[in-house]
C-alpha cells in the first residue's frame, strides 16, 4: 500500500462509489431525457425522477450517517488512548475544546509531534486544513470508512 500523506488521505469505496453512483446517476439522467422525449407520459417520468433523486439522497445519508457516527466515536476513543498514554494524562478536557474536525486532523499526527501539535491547535486555533499540512510525520489511517 503506498504511503500515506495530505494529498492521498481520501479513500474511495470502489462498488459504491464507481458502481452504484454512477448506474444510479445514469437511470437519473435517462428518466429525465426521457421526460423531454415523450411529454405524453410526463408524470410517469417525474414519478422515476423523484424516485431516483430520492434513492440516491437516501443511500448517500445513510451510509454516511451510520459509518461516520460509529468512526467519529473511535476517532475520539482513540485520541484519548493516545494521549493517555503518551502524557499520563486525560485528554477529555483538552478535547472539549476543540471541534471533532480538528480532533479528526490532529489523528493523523504521529505520536512523536501529537501532543505538541494539539498544544499548538489550541494556542493558534488551527483549522483541520492547518493541523494536516502542519504534520511531518504522517501517521496513516488505512482502516476509514
């Protein structure tokens, strides 16, 4: 697996992203040609379009929804592991303070510039963008949803 960074970070998930999305997009996209080829049946083809629109909203948010909840919740178990243990002390009232896009930037932090970047995020309030580009050593998380 090549080398985790900022720039390689996003993770595609091959069935549904490149699969599902796109035969989803394109019955879409015929149903609505289709409605300017045969104005006759108009409501039927309305009918397809709001059922495609809604099944590709649905599918969308509810994979995103169930997914991230539960990885959103490991992302936080672990940083407080991590901090725990590379500190001996709790992480809960430093993580209070940040917002869990920071909380998901500062993961990628090997544990070597961890705590100094979180020290950092809370001093300057780093946004997620400038806590990524501010890691040297990029720790890769090969396991996201």
């Amino acid at each position: 697996m090549k080398e985790q960074r900022y720039d390689n970070h996003i993770r595609y998930y091959l069935p549904h992203h490149f699969i599902f999305y796109p035969a989803a997009l394109i019955l879409l996209g015929t149903s609505i040609y289709m409605l300017t080829r045969e104005p006759d049946y108009a409501w039927l083809w309305i009918s397809q379009i709001l059922l495609w629109v809604m099944l590709i909203w649905l599918s969308f948010m509810m994979r995103q929804h169930y997914s991230l909840t539960l990885q959103n919740r490991i992302v936080r178990l672990e940083l407080r592991f991590r901090y725990f243990t590379l500190t001996q002390q709790r992480f809960e009232p430093l993580e209070q303070q940040l917002s869990f896009r920071q909380l998901a930037a500062l993961r990628f932090a090997a544990d070597e510039e961890f705590p100094a970047l979180i020290e950092r995020t809370l001093r300057e309030n780093l946004s997620p963008e400038q806590i990524k580009k501010s890691i040297k050593n990029w720790n890769p998380d090969d396991m996201r949803v």
